[in-house]
C-alpha cells in the first residue's frame, strides 16, 4: 500500500523499500520448487474435476447445479493453467526483460472457458471426462456470463492484443478497471432499447485472483503547498500535493493464457474501495446510511462501465475513474514488478505504457508527480523519462471523441496534476514559438490546454506531446491523423508518427469461433495457421477447387444451421437459413450509418409492396443488426427503434417475408458474435469515408468468409486491396470527395428532391408506414437527414443501391460467390493480433519474447 504521503520521509510514502511480490507469488530464486501441472490425461481431469466440485463448491455431483459443474470446470481447468503462470511470472521477476503496460479503460474478454480449454489443449480431455461423468460441457458453456467490461471495439481489441502478446511470449500486463456493472444489458421493449444492468458477478467470477493485500491509495481532491526545503541560498521550493479524501484499489488478476506454448501473462484489473469502509459508532446510533457512506462512495469508481456524463456528476466520475485506475497501475508496476533499489531514470528500458486512445492519458502527470514528487527527480530528468515510456494510439477521427477535461473540474479532483499540465504546456509551447517564429495562431491551436469555449485540457495533446510515438490503427486513419487530425504536431515531430493497422485473434476468432471452417483449414494446410495466420495464403489455390469450394458452401450452410438454433433459443427470433445473411453488427453510431441500411431494406420493403419489384426478382437475403447505443444517445435510440419497428412490419407482411426478413437480437456481445460472424455470407462496413478509424469487425468477417460491402474508409482500405476489387463491393464518397462536398455546402434535400426512390423511402417512414400511422415517432430522423446529414447517409444513397444490386448478382452464381468467400479467408492473414503486435514491437515498444 502506498500510504503516510503527507510525510515524504517515512518508510511507507516509499513502498519501494518492501518490494518482493507479484499477485500472490513471493519473489523467487532459481531454487524455489513450482506447483506441477496436473496430469493431462481423462483420470486426471476427472480427478482434479470431482475434488473442485466436493470441496470447493462444497456439493456432490448428484446435487451439483448447473452453476455447481460450471464453477468446477472452470477451476479446473485453470489448475492446469497455473502452473505456467507461476512460471511466467518467475521468469519475468527473475530476468527482468523489457515489459509492455497495456493501459486501457476497456477489455471486453468474451467467455474465458473455451479459450482456456484451447490454448492449455485440454478441449477434448474434458469433454470426454465430463461425458464419462454424464455431463455435457455444452451445457456449462452456456452457464458461463460474460463479462462486459468493454463498450465495443476498443476493448476487444485490447483482448486481442494481450492475447497475441501472451501466444508470442511477450513480457506483458494488461491494467484496467474491474467493473462491477459492465456495459448494460440491452432489451427491447415495444423496439425501444432499455438499459439493464450487467450482473456479471452474481454466480461467481472463477477466472479472477483477488488480492487485498496488495491494495493501492490512491487520492484525490485537497490542495498543493509550496515547501521550502533547505536554507539561504541553498533553498529549494518543492510542491507537495495535500489530498482531500482517498479510496483504494484493489487488484484482480486474470490469466492471459498464450495458444500452447506455456506462457501465461496477467492482466490486472482495479477494483474501488474505501479506506474506512464502515463507521461501527454511526451504526450503532441508528444511521445506517451514513455508516456506508464512504464505502458506497468509494465503490462508485468502480462500478460501471463510462458512466453518463452528460451531468457534471457523471463527468467527474468519469474523470475519477480514469485517474483510480493508472494510478494504481503506475505504482503496481513500480512497488511490485521493478526490483529493489531499481534506479528510475532507467524506467523506459525496462517498460512502455502503451496508452489506449485517451482515457489513460492522466498517466502522464501522475508520473511526472511520482518522479518529481515522491522520488525528487529534477524536472528535466522526470520528463526525459516519462517521454521515454509512454506511447499514445488514437482510436478516432472524430474531434469530438478525443476527450477535453474543464480546468475548473481537473483542478478541484486533481489540483497537484493540473499545476503538471500546465508546466508541460508552458514548456512545450515554447519549443512551438521557437520552431514557428512565434505563430500565435498556431501556438493557440497547439496548446494542450484549449481557451474557447472554455478553458479545458485537450487530452490528446497532452498524449501527443508526452509519446515517444502516436500511432493510427489503419494507413487511411494514420494518414488523416498527421494530415488533418494531429498535423500541426506531425509538422513538429514526423518521426513521432506511425501506424500500425489493427488485427483480430484467430485463435478465438476463427479457431474457436468457426470450429467447421478450422477443421477445413487445417485439413488442407495443416494446423500452423493458428499461429501463423500468414499461413492462409496457402488456400488460394484451393479457390479453384469446386469440391474444396463445395465443403466451404457446407461449412457455411452448417454455420447458419447453428446460428438459427442459438438466436430461437436465446431470442426467439426465427432465421430462415437458405437466405444470404446480410450482417451489420457495431456500435451504433450515426457516423456508422445503420440508418443507411435499413433504408435500403425500406426501399426493398417498398418495390415489393407497390409492385415495382417481383418476389422473384428479389434475392432472398435476412439481414441481422447487433447494436448497442450509449444511453445518453437519443439519436442512437432512435435508430434502434426504426430498425426494431421496420422489422416488425417487414417479417410480418405475408409477400415481403417471403423474401426478406430482419433481425436485431439485442445484447449483441462476443459470444453472440462468435457465432453469427461465421455464419454471415455479407459484411455491413458503410461508415462514411474518413470517419472509422479502423474497425475490426470487418476483419472477422473477412476472415471467416464473409464478402464486404463498404466505403473506402478504416482498414475496409486495406482489406479490399489485400482481397481485390472482385471480391469487395465498394461504393461511396472517398474522403477526398465527402471532404469536397462538405466544404461546398453540403445540402441533403436535394438528393431527396431528385431521387424518386429515396424519396419514398424516407416519406414511407415521414408518414408513419413504420409507427402504426403515428408521423411524430421517427420525425427527429427525417428532420435530421434532411436537414444536417453529418454523415452524408443520402448522398451515398443511390452508390449503396447499385452496389446491393452487385451484391445480388454475385449471390445468384452461388459457386462463384463461394470461390470469392475463399479468396477473403486466404488473403485476409494480414489481419492477426500477431502481426499487429509484431508491428508495435518492432516501431515502437523494442520489447523481446521470453526465451522458452
């Protein structure tokens, strides 16, 4: 614990002193005897299985619910895990490699069993033990919940990312925040999203490792004094921040297993508590709220995932949460991965802080504090090396998701960090004076503190200028961040600038996602691929073989097969499984124009009512969204209710059924995605050009033998050069062109004055078609594409119908479809987690794999 800051001379204000342990591991020596594997066999497992059940759950297997069996699979299991944990660990303490600090708000896991019984090889041991037992490991798959501690994209890729570092043997750790309530649980309710909470840990979390013992104090609030040290001319006036209050946090380890190669890394994830958690004496005299108060206070921190902050509560909050949670971080990995006497100018050797998108970035001022502060580093030398240990990837292009912290907000929580800020700012302001000759528009636009419209603390910058680099996570996203997004600092710093082009995990994403399409793959490429994702290359050939074409068209068949299964049970949603499948699963954002999509499925819905289209000229196609908007979005929930409403006309309309149908099971998670994505024959990915940064969800959908249809926008780029222009529908805008239009004076109206079809469409939804008659319902999205059009959904309108009218033209020649499906599985290797760490390692983190 770090405690007693308020006297810097204790032996407590520096924990450094008692170094020694990391998790519940005492420090080794190469002497010290490790815990053994259990024995990999079907005895084994069942064994270690029946010990877990009768004296840990405390049961017998004849009164064992289904919570009992799943709680003792997973312990299990991650018996045979620990082991190459605790050698991992070791190892790390004992050679002291380079390590890579994975800083991110979000990780949105998945189910951890099913990994866990591929990467130790144990799937077809404990299937076979649990059957000898009379258990269906199916059953307890589906006992486990998720935990949603991630809003979307950015936290699976941080899942993706840790697991590549683990599989490479990486020396790694994953920090984050150990949410109580995670992303919401989405139901619908007459088609309007409601928002329910994420009761992950009601039944038990049997991946994690709590440790109180290893608690961090992290403060907040209060006030900075000058102090004085020294005398006469020797005097030297020192800050030392006077906190208000304080929580702590405590850590929960998770295992990050890598695929089969005996190397485990940890991620550490924060929980929230009070130092003081209850006031016996306040209980006793009858007030039993305030006797918790501070706990419930406290625990807020940590309680759900980004808050509402459209309030000044919800802002600060958000705010505190962020700080909590790379505190900790920073001082676990000084106290207790570093070993002691460990001298911290020599910090950026030994770790990079990989910062992801801007919620981590207070990091940098709480450094700067630890070094200055509480290690009485110069000024100079704290900033060479907090410069040398941080890197920044920008996960956005749009200027209002970088996030800006009011001075008056970050002053009151933070004071210490704000007087930081503003130092770093001073300073580097004058490197911009002397480099521009003293450009006062540009040093205004520079600054990382913002003056209009009111003062606030632009965290991007701030990020900016403390990286040692600042990557993009796509070449077009990359590109627009040195020319439009970040230019003047890409001016300033060129060689500061990289990319690195997200990837996705095969293990889980195709490996355990796809289990009939890797069983194909291996079959005629052998079982490297895993691994080794460049390896798909090898099926190019097969693209051309009409039998090999012919068992991938079965594998697809069979996909959709277990897909129909799962939604009618999970939803009771019916899908026809001899349509394409024409899939749109994300956030729901505008700028990722879902409303584009169910236009278009308005527009089928209104040539089939009115005649001008025939059923048999219409491809049967079944078209699934998965979306979740922020509760605050009302624009968002809009969306959702059309999409919901539109459905519920569409699938219950006697001729349009026949030919087309919707589907928008809610709670779109990973597990739902590991079974809808291998099962989709198109890929919605039809944001405006220049708006995703990267996306990733396209990757997957590639990779598993899905065709696309999108703009040239994020990684769609990257994937249609790789795949090639006849086997990617592309329409739209460029960015160039929506760039253009947008400066010209965009006007929407006009594309609906003279686009008959449009037209009817959206007065189809003007009218009420999709509200029971009601015009009031869906008027903010008329209004809104009518008027504003941010996101130019009209005037890439006619582009999207005319390249759906190629996409049912390839569909017609199922054969060729399916040699084009091929082509996007084997030319899509580009797209691992491995090589996107590959690309970090070699631009930027200069971090080297343990040796096995």
């Amino acid at each position: 614990m770090v405690r007693g800051r308020d006297d810097p001379g204790s032996a407590e204000h520096h924990p450094r002193t008692a170094r020694g342990r990391v998790g519940s591991v005492t420090r080794v020596t190469e002497s010290t005897p490790l815990i053994a594997s259990p024995e990999p066999s079907v005895e084994g497992f069942v064994r270690e299985y029946l010990r877990e059940l009768n004296f840990t759950q405390g049961t017998v297997l004849e009164r064992a619910s289904t919570n009992d069996k799943y709680l003792a699979l997973a312990r299990t299991v991650r018996h045979y895990l620990m082991a190459s944990w605790m050698r991992t660990t070791s190892e790390h303490l004992r050679t002291q490699p380079k390590a890579v600090a994975y800083l991110s708000a979000e990780y949105l896991l998945g189910r951890q069993l099913d990994n866990a019984l591929i990467a130790a090889d144990l799937t077809d041991i404990a299937s076979e033990a649990l059957a000898s037992l009379g258990i269906d490991v199916a059953e307890l798959r589906e006992a486990e919940v998720e935990p949603g501690l991630g809003n979307g994209g950015l936290g699976r890729l941080a899942a993706c990312f840790i697991d590549s570092l683990a599989t490479m043997a990486i020396p790694a750790i994953g920090y984050g925040i150990r949410y109580e309530y995670g992303i919401f649980r989405q139901k619908f309710e007459d088609g309007w999203q409601v928002e329910k909470p994420d009761r992950w840990l009601d039944n038990g979390s049997p991946w994690e490792f709590a440790h109180p013992e290893h608690e961090v104090t992290v403060s907040f609030g209060g006030h900075v004094e000058t102090v004085s040290e020294g005398e006469g001319a020797d005097a030297v006036e020192t800050s030392r921040w006077v906190p208000g209050w304080e929580v702590l946090g405590v850590p929960y380890n998770y295992m990050v297993p890598g695929y089969r190669n005996g190397c485990v890394n940890t991620l550490r994830l924060w929980s929230a508590r009070a130092t003081h958690a209850f006031n016996l004496e306040t209980f006793n005299y009858g007030d039993y709220a305030e006797a918790v108060r501070a706990q419930t206070f406290a625990e807020n921190i940590s309680k759900v995932l980004y808050p509402e902050d459209s309030t000044p509560q919800g802002k600060e909050l958000r705010l505190q949460q962020q700080y909590f949670f790379v505190a900790c971080s920073l001082r676990d990995f000084i106290d207790q991965l570093l070993p002691q006497g460990f001298d911290l100018h020599r910090l950026p050797e030994r770790v990079c802080f990989q910062l992801n998108d801007t919620h981590p970035v207070i990091a940098v001022p709480e450094l700067m504090r630890i070094l200055v502060d509480e290690e009485g580093f110069a000024w100079d030398e704290a900033w060479e090396v907090t410069q040398g240990c941080f890197a920044y990837t920008c996960h956005t292009l749009l200027p209002e998701a970088l996030e800006v912290w009011p001075v008056d907000l970050l002053g009151r929580l933070l004071p210490r960090h704000l007087e930081i800020i503003y130092r770093i700012n001073d300073e580097f302001l004058e490197e911009v004076r002397e480099a521009s000759g003293d450009d006062a528009v540009l040093v205004r636009r520079m600054s990382i503190i913002a003056e209009h419209p009111g003062r606030a603390v632009r965290m991007a910058h701030l990020a900016t200028v403390a990286a040692t680099k600042v990557n993009g996570v796509a070449e077009l996203h990359s590109q627009l961040l040195r020319d439009k997004v970040l230019a003047d600092f890409a001016r300033l710093w060129p060689e500061k600038f990289t990319n690195v082009t997200n990837g996705v995990t095969p293990r889980r994403f195709v490996r355990m996602a796809n289990p009939r399409l890797s069983e194909l793959i291996t079959e005629a490429i052998g079982d490297g691929w895993v691994t080794d994702l460049d390896r798909l290359r090898e099926l190019e050939p097969l693209a051309d073989d009409p039998e090999f074409r012919r068992r991938f068209r079965e594998v697809k068949s069979a996909n959709k097969e277990r897909l129909a299964d799962f939604l009618a049970r999970r939803d009771g949603i019916e899908v026809p499984v001899d349509t394409m499948l024409d899939v749109m699963v994300k956030r729901l954002h505008e700028y990722k124009r879902q409303t584009l999509q169910i236009l278009h499925v308005i527009t089928l819905y209104d040539g089939i009512v009115s005649g001008r289209l025939a059923l048999e000229d219409v491809v049967p196609r079944t078209v699934v969204f998965g979306a979740k908007a922020a509760p605050g979005y009302a624009m968002a929930k809009q969306i959702i209710g059309l999409i919901n409403h539109v459905a519920a006309v569409v699938n219950n309309h006697p001729e349009v059924s026949r030919v087309l149908r919707v589907a928008f099971p809610a709670n779109y998670n990973v597990t739902v995605a590991e079974t809808l994505i291998p099962a989709a024959d198109l890929s919605e990915q039809i944001s405006l050009a220049g708006k995703e940064a990267s996306g990733t969800g396209n990757m997957k959908f590639a990779l598993n033998g899905a065709l696309t249809i999108g703009t040239d926008d994020g990684a769609n780029v990257e994937i249609r050069q790789l795949v090639g222009d006849d086997h990617f529908f592309l329409f739209g805008l460029t960015e160039p062109e929506a760039a253009a239009v947008a400066e010209a004076g965009y006007r929407p109206a006009t594309y609906y004055e003279e686009n008959a079809t449009l037209r009817r469409a959206l007065d189809l939804i003007a009218r009420g078609e999709f509200s029971g008659g009601d015009r009031q319902t869906f008027e903010p999205i008329v209004s809104n594409l009518l008027g504003e059009d941010r996101f130019m959904v009209l005037a890439d309108y006619q582009s999207y119908l005319d390249a759906q009218q190629r996409v049912e033209a390839a569909y017609r020649d199922p054969d060729a479809w399916s040699r084009s499906a091929v082509l996007n599985v084997a030319r899509s290797g580009f797209f691992s987690s491995d090589r996107s760490m590959r690309d970090y390692l070699d631009r930027i983190w200069h971090a080297e794999p343990l040796e096995s």
